[in-house]
C-alpha cells in the first residue's frame, strides 16, 4: 500500500476541481490536510493517506460520497 496519495487521484475519488481542494485546505473547521510533498510544475502534490483517511472519517465523506476507506485501520 503507497502511503501517499495525489492530488489527481483525489480529485477523482472526490469528483472535485482542484480550486475545490484548495478553499478545502484553506477552511478554518478542520481543513483538509497540506500535501506533504509539494508538485512543481505538472506533477501532482502528494498527500499522506493516513492523514487524508482521517480527515474523511472526521468528516464523514465515506458515508456521504459512499466511497471506500483509504486504509482498513488507522492505528
């Protein structure tokens, strides 16, 4: 299991523009996590899946957007 994942992949699993994950990391309740490694020009930011599985359960995205958890067990 990688444990990054990016930001087109993201992007996908969310159904959201890139402008929508931007104002998502800018939120002042619980934004979404920064990306732990930054993209430069056309590569993709990569984000910590740990971090991502845990914001989407905090704010319950599996439910709303009936997707599958990133990871089995956030330990």
């Amino acid at each position: 299991m990688s444990i990054y994942i990016s930001t087109s992949e993201l992007l996908k699993r969310y159904g959201i523009s890139k402008g929508t994950l931007i104002n998502m990391r800018k939120r002042n309740t619980d934004p979404f996590p920064q990306p732990m490694i930054k993209a430069h020009g056309r590569s993709n930011s990569r984000y910590g899946i740990k971090a991502v599985a845990s914001w989407e359960e905090r704010n319950g995205f599996l439910e709303s957007l009936d997707i599958q958890p990133l990871i089995s067990n956030l330990s």
